[in-house]
C-alpha cells in the first residue's frame, strides 16, 4: 500500500519546526513504526536526515512510543499505543499526518521526540509507599478484596505514556496523577500517606505547566489503557478529603 | 583469570546467614561518604538503587530511555516465583531450588541458587507492601499460576503484566528516594566505558543523549544492571534498545564473560510475518497453562485449525512428554517446535509455526475466566495478527527471549574486577543453561533488593581503596577512547544504515548459534562475523551529528559491539562440545533427539576473557561441583 506522510521536522528544542511530505510503500502487516523504519532507512540511503522518534518495548507497555497521527494521540485505534497499530488500520492512497505530543511540559527534543521528564518528577513527590526494603510482614498478612485489587490495577495500568496530555485541550497532566493516586489510595498499604501524596502529586503538577481539568473527557479516550474519568473523580475526593483534613 | 567464586563453608541452607554475619558492615554514618554508580533502572538496577539508598549511600543511576519506569523489565508479562508454598501443594526453598538447578540442566551454582530461592519469599512481602497489586483470589488472598518445568503453582502474576508491576514498584521506591536526595537519576544517559584505577572499577563514561555530551562520573564502586543481550539476533523479545555494550566495555577492560552462548529461545511467540518485521512479540508462557500446542497430524492438511478433528490433530508435547505435558521447560518446547516444522507439520503460510489452542479451556472454564487471566495477551495478539485466540488457535513460533550468559560474578555478585557488580540479567550467575519461567524477576529483584545491599557493604569495608576524582588520568584515557570511537563512527560516511548490517548479523547468528548449532556452522559464522564487521566499519551510514540527539549513533555503537560479541558466542558454542539446556549441539543428542550433557568434561563454567583486538579470547573454566543436586539426565517424560 501506498503511503503519503506529512511529518513535523524539528531539529532541537529551540529550533523552528515545519512539516515535511514523505511516501512510502507499506505492507498491511507492518506495524506504524516498521512503517518509519522503512521511510528513515530509504531517508538513509539517500543521504537525508531520518525522522527520529521515541520507542522501545514496540509492544505497547513502555510508553515510550508517541505519535499523534491524523490529530489522534497514538492514531485511530481504541486502546492502542502507536507502536501496536499496524497499516491494517489504514488503507491504501491515505494521507497521515504524524506530530509529536504538543503541550508547553512536554518541550519537544527533536523531530517526534518530547521531554516527559515532567511526570517522572510527579510521580518523585510522593507517588509511593513509604516502606524500607526488608522491613515488610508476610505478604498474606494484609487480605485485599479480589474486586479492590482488580479495580486498584486498573489504575496502575498506566504506561506514563502522555497521550492525555497530548489529548486534553488544556494540556491537563489530571488523568496520569489521577491514575497513581487512585491505586494507592485504593489498596490499604497507601491509605496511611494517601493525603499528602495527593496534595504533594497535585501541586507537582501544577508546578510543571500543565493545564487544568475541565472535564473534556478526552484524555480517557485517547488513553491506550482505556483508563476511565472516574480516576480523576476519585483524585478529587482524595484532594477533598485532604483539604478538609488539613483544616 | 582469577576466579574464587567465594562460596562460603557449611551446609547450603546456613550458607548466606553465615556470610550474612561474617561480612563487614559499614557503619551508617561512614556510609553516606560513599557514591556508588548504577547502570541501569530495570528491576535489578531500580531495586539496589532504591535499597543502597535507604541504606544511605549516594546514588547516580544511569539509564538510556527517558525515564527509569521505561526500562525493559516493563514488559515481563507472566509472573515470578517464589517458594511461599501458600497452595500447601509441596513446595519449598529445598523444592524451588532443585527446580532451578535442574531446569538449568545442572550449569548454575549451587550455593547462588539456593540463596536465590530463599530470599524469593521476601521479595513478594516486599512488592505487596509497595502496592504492587498481585492477583488475588476472592477471599483476599495471593493467588498462583503453574510456569513450565515445575509441578507446584508458585508463580505470582498480576495479569499478564507482571513485569510492569514490579518495576513500577522498584521505580516508586526509586522515585522515593529521589524525593529524599539520595538518589541522583540520569536517564537519557548512555554508559559507553567503565573506568579502572589499581584495577578496581571506580567510574564510568556516558554520553547525554540529547546534548551529545561526554561525560566523567566517579564514585566507589560500580554496579551494571544493564538486561541481556539477546538483541545480537536482531529478532528478539527485547525492546529496541536492550544491548550488550555496558557489559561488552567491562569485558574489554578485563572483566570475564561466562556462558556468552546460552540464550534461551522462548517457545511462544508470534510468528514473523515479514522483512520489515523490526522485533517478536511474546506471548507469555502462562498460556502454555491452558493451551494446548498441536500441529495436524498429516503435514498436508491444508484445513483451517477448526476443521481439522481432534483424531487428526497431534499434540506433540502431550504425547512426548506425558508427565509435564505443555508445561515442559523453554527449551525442550522450544527445540520440539523447531522438530515438527523442521519435519514438514508447521502450519501458516510460511510452515513457521504450531498451534497453541485454547478451544478445551474455553468449553472448560468459561470465556470469562480465559480472558481474565489472559485478556491482554489475547488483545496484543490480535492486534497484531488480526485473528481471536477466542475463536482460533493462536499460531506461535519460537523466538530469542533471554541471556543466561552474562558476566562473571562470585557469590557477592562481583565480577573478577574488584568494585564491579553485576545484577540481574546482565551477570550469568542462577539460570545455568537455561532459566525456568518467572525466574528473571524474582532474581532481579533478589539481586537488587536483598543481595548487593549485604555484599557491596562487604566490598567497601574490606576492599575499597580511597577516594578518586575524575582528573585522575585513567578517566583522560578512558574518555579519549570513548570520544575516538564516537568521532570514527561519525566520520565512515558510508551508504548502508545500521538495521541492515544488525539483520545481517542476526540471521547469521539465528541460522548458526541458535536453536541448534553444530561445528561446521559455528565456524562458518566464525569466519562470516569478520567480514560483516569489516563492511560495517567501511559502509556504514550515521546520518546527523554528534553533539544533538542521535538514535543512529546509539544504535552504530551498540551494533558495532554486537559485531564484536557474536564472535564469542560463537567461540563458547563451539567450545561446549555437549548440549545441555539452550545450547543444542547437533552433534550431541539421544537417539529420542534429546539434549545429551557430558557432565564428566564440561560440567564448568565457560568465563572467557578478553585478549586484545582481533585475538581469539581465552577461556578460563570455574568448575561446578555439586553437592545437594544429584545430576542425571532431565526427564520431563
Ligand atoms: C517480553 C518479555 C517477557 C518476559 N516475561 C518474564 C516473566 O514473565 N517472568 C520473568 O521472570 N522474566 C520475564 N522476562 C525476563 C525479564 O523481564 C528480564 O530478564 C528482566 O526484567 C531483566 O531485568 P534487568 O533489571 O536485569 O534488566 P532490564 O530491565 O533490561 O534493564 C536494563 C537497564 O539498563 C539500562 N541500560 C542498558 N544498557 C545501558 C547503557 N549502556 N547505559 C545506560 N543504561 C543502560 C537500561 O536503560 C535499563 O534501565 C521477560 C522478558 C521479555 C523480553
Ligand atoms: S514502544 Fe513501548 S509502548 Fe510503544
């Protein structure tokens, strides 16, 4: 199948972007990476610069992948990360436009490449347990409900990968904190912390840039864990609960 | 080559609480005055740098992704073992010990292994208590799945994410001590040369990946926790960026390499469906719990699965191994796979493949229960497919998973350079020839959580030797080397990308140092390595510059070491004249096709040690002796 790419080329952080047109002949088997790695290596041969891009598992668990293709984070598929898609989704003759996540924390490093340095510092103030290594009683001593850890493991589902971010008008970083602080404050090895964690994890994010929530919604749709609004609405009843506590 | 393994006297189940006690601490307030350097977040990495800092040393941790929750050990899917026996169906420390022992077909140390199962207990005490949400049955208790070649349910998951749950554990108590200072992260930070001074290990150089630059750390020991390097195959399991280069530097400066040749090819994983295919995907051996591997009994059935009857239909492994069935280990599945589509009954339009079906467990248990224990598996696997496992058997190939091969390290997990530890995937030290399911976890998290924070202890009060600064020449040297090998790959200007010359090298490692290797092959990639190498330092192409970010760059180098490291995977095989575990010599079997060890001459570990450019490296053996386990001819019958 025929391809024709309309791709963002930035050269680094400070540079001026500007998109670039590109074709390339896919196979409906290849995944949407595979697909880049046949246009950087025909870029290659040709003495141009290839398009560089972030990946690692390519089976949709690291988070490192990040394309918002056709103005969807991580493409047309429900539930998908870019680098499960394959061009079956697509057909031929299409026109895909590929950008990289854009929101004012997620600053662009190169090409399709951004820094998410900024939900690893939310998750340093206080997305954890306070417990030393060793010091733990046997791990059947603490009996957690199968439903409570199922749902607990919804939320911990998150592969911090930034499509909320991209996908949210207001750049709101609310579904990935929401996402920690749900699963901690459900199971009770969190719940003797779970009032400065949510305080201290919302004002790190507020600290970073991102916007805030008015409830679009689009954030869980573009999530490629189909983690769901009632996060947030739990982060909010865990930031009450703080607030009211702290009076 | 030196190499005093450290075992301590006594019985094997009083071994580690009598080192325990003899080791050397270093007291709390002495600790803080040292800087230790970790290369790596994976779950051996995140778990020591998290521990050695509540211990209160500093920490820098290094990692090439852009954040330590990235590292590879995310994407473990099935579970990990622990000797918690909360089934009350038999098991053990004793129990899960000789499993592992004899999993490895008899090729691991004892003395490191039995420690292993000991410390597993804890490690899942410690993983619940950071939240890390294990399945669990109704009642509220852990619950447990079977992994192959054992005949106990000791293997605790959480879905098919297991992986991800237990790092993002380590990652939080990373995370953890970031917040409290002790801990320095680094992450876009590739580790390229370790720094010696008087022979102990006392630095690194790295380069930032975004600004491209070099850089000097120095500190008082150093531990590499850097995963396997099963991407010499080009086609692995591995994410993208897993690689040999941290390891392959430590052994350029004279750290030994043991067991380079044994890689574990995993049996279920799903087929490669073309040229451009850039990496396999898993599909986690738990489904062999349920599925039920098969082929059609005539090669020339061209029906699709459903059509075929069951009385045409041959369950190989069923058939063959009667008492474990589909849960036999890794590498009997593996070579049994390879057997029936080597013989004509692969199915799928490239004959690459078997099938796993998964028709008897749906009628048995319901659709529900199969998707909540393997839902996810399912999801990935259609998409990437197209097909339902719902509706038609999964069709799966082997595929390159796991390095048991690693550096050397004595029982403290140092390698033969003082000051230089080993953990996790990176080090050779438990799985012997071939790991069992669900052990590379509870071993990195062992390492890191419960080992390296005794031993490195040990390290400091009795072996270290003063302070260092990065102006010390041995940091000038190793610098200049790291620069010249950058610049030289920037200045080939050739035509030819990377990923070509990495295929290349793969498929001559798949077709001769595989899943079955004999003498001839061996030496012809012995000669084809060489070759392919010298092309690559005359063609290669590494577009951009050096001093921006350069995935290009990244991958030339660690392709450039692959290059280098293939020849002595290649030189181990050839030297193991037996098979046992994952390394299958054609020339070394039953009648049946079975592995046929020679524990009388090669009952050793193979350490070999560098010996400078373009020389053929040396082999130094450590004897394996064995003392609890007795060793007799594995038998999954
Ligand atoms: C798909 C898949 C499924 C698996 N499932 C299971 C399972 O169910 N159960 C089980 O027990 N095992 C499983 N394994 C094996 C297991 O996941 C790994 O062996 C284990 O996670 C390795 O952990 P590690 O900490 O040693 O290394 P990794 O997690 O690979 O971490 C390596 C770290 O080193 C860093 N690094 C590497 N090189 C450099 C460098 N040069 N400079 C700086 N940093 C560097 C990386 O950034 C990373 O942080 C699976 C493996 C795969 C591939
Ligand atoms: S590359 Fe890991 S999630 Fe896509």
């Amino acid at each position: 199948m025929k391809i024709k790419l309309t791709v963002w080329r930035q050269r680094n952080r400070n540079a001026q972007g500007a998109f670039k047109d590109y074709e390339v002949e896919a196979s409906p088997d290849m995944s949407f990476l595979e697909m880049f790695d046949v246009l950087n290596e025909s870029l290659i041969s040709k003495g141009e610069e290839p398009v560089a891009f972030d990946h690692d598992c390519r089976e949709g668990i690291c988070g490192a992948c990040s394309m918002v293709i056709n103005g969807s984070p991580h493409g047309p598929r429900q539930g998908t990360t870019t680098c499960q898609l394959h061009m079956r989704s697509f057909q031929d003759g299409d026109h895909i436009v590929v950008e990289p996540w854009r929101a004012r924390a997620f600053p662009i490093i190169k090409d399709l490449v951004v820094d998410r340095s900024s939900f690893d510092r939310i998750q340093q103030a206080g997305g954890y347990i306070t417990v030393n290594t060793g010091a733990p009683q046997d791990a059947n001593a603490i009996p957690i409900g199968k439903a409570e850890a199922d749902e607990a493991f919804d939320y911990a589902a998150c592969i911090g990968c930034g499509a909320c971010v991209a996908a949210c008008p207001n750049a709101s970083a609310m579904l990935f904190t929401a996402s920690k602080v749900a699963h901690l404050s459900l199971l009770p090895q969190g719940a003797p912390e779970r009032r400065d964690r949510v305080r201290r994890m919302v004002t790190a994010m507020d600290g970073e840039g991102f916007g805030g929530c008015t409830n679009h919604g689009e954030c869980s749709a573009a999530c490629p864990k189909e983690i769901g609004q009632d996060a947030i609405t739990l982060l909010n009843r865990e930031f009450m609960r703080a607030g009211v506590s702290a009076k | 080559m030196e190499l005093d393994a450290k075992i301590p006297s006594g019985p094997i189940e009083k071994k580690w609480d009598k080192h325990r006690f003899e080791m050397k601490l270093v007291n709390p307030a002495n600790k803080r005055k040292f800087r230790i350097l970790v290369v790596g977040s994976g779950l051996a990495g995140a778990s020591a740098a998290a521990t050695l800092a509540e211990l209160g040393y500093e920490v820098d941790c290094f990692c090439f992704q852009d954040s330590p929750r990235r590292a590879h050990s995310i994407a473990a899917q099935g579970g990990i073992n622990a000797a918690k026996n909360y089934q009350n169906d038999g098991d053990s420390v004793y129990r899960l010990f000789y499993d592992t022992v004899k999993g490895g077909d008899y090729r691991a140390r004892e003395a490191n292994v039995y420690r292993l199962s000991q410390v597993s207990v804890d490690i899942i005490d410690q993983c619940v208590a950071q939240g890390v949400p294990f399945a669990r049955e109704y009642g509220g208790m852990l619950t447990n799945r079977s992994f192959g070649g054992a005949q106990v349910s000791r293997t605790f998951y959480a879905r098919g994410q297991t992986g991800q749950q237990l790092l993002l554990g380590a990652y939080s108590a990373l995370n953890r001590m970031i917040d409290a200072g002790k801990v320095t992260m680094h992450p876009r930070t590739e580790m390229l040369d370790v720094v010696l001074v008087d022979g102990h290990a006392r630095g690194l150089i790295t380069r930032n990946l975004i600004t491209g630059e070099i850089s000097r750390w120095a500190g008082d020991a150093v531990i590499l926790a850097t995963g396997g390097y099963g991407n010499v195959f080009y086609l692995s399991t591995n994410a993208k960026g897993s690689n040999v280069t941290s390891a392959f530097r430590a052994y350029k400066k004279g750290a030994g390499f043991a067991n380079p040749c044994f890689t574990q090819i995993h049996p279920t994983c799903i087929p490669v469906s073309g040229d451009y295919q850039s990496k396999l995907t898993l599909m986690s051996e738990s489904l062999r719990n349920d599925g039920r591997v098969w082929v059609p009994s005539n090669p020339e059935d061209a029906r699709a699965p459903n059509e075929i009857p069951e009385s045409e239909r041959d369950y190989y492994l069923e058939r063959r191994y009667p008492s474990f069935g589909n849960l036999v280990p890794r590498d009997v599945a593996a070579r049994a796979a390879k057997k029936e589509c080597d013989e004509g009954r692969g199915v799928g339009s490239t004959g690459l493949s078997v099938y796993l079906d998964f028709a008897a467990a749906i009628e048995r248990d319901g659709r529900d229960q199969i998707e909540d224990r393997y839902g996810n598996l399912f999801e990935m696997y259609e998409r990437i497919t197209g097909e339902s496992p719902y509706r038609q058997p999964m069709r799966i190939y082997p595929a390159v998973h796991y390095t048991m091969g690693g550096l050397w390290v004595d029982y403290n997990l140092m390698s033969n350079i003082p000051g230089l530890h080993v953990l996790g995937e990176a080090n050779f030290s438990d799985h012997g020839a071939n790991r069992l399911g669900a052990s590379a976890l509870m071993q990195g998290l062992a390492d890191g959580y419960f080992v390296i924070p005794y031993t490195l202890g040990h390290y400091l009060a009795t072996g270290w030797q003063g302070k260092v600064a990065t102006d010390h020449p041995e940091f000038d040297k190793a610098e200049e080397e790291v620069k010249a090998k950058v610049e030289k790959l920037m200045g080939i200007g050739g035509r030819t990308p990377v990923d070509v010359f990495h295929r290349e090298l793969g498929q001559i490692m798949w077709d001769h140092c595989g899943m079955a290797r004999n003498r001839e092959g061996l030496q012809k990639a012995l000669q084809l390595i060489p070759e392919l190498r010298e092309r690559f330092w005359n063609d290669v192409a590494v577009p951009g510059d050096s001093m921006e970010l350069n995935p290009w760059l990244e991958k030339a180098g660690r392709v450039a070491d692959f290059l280098e490291f293939g020849e002595i995977m290649c030189h181990d095989a050839l030297d193991r004249e037996e098979s046992c575990g994952g390394h299958f010599r054609e020339e070394y079997q039953t009648d049946e096709g079975e592995a046929l060890r020679d524990d009388e001459n090669y009952a050793y570990g193979a350490v070999w040690e560098y010996q400078g450019p373009d020389a053929a490296p040396k082999l130094n053996k450590e004897e394996l002796s064995f003392e609890y386990v007795k060793l007799t001819t594995r038998s999954y019958k």
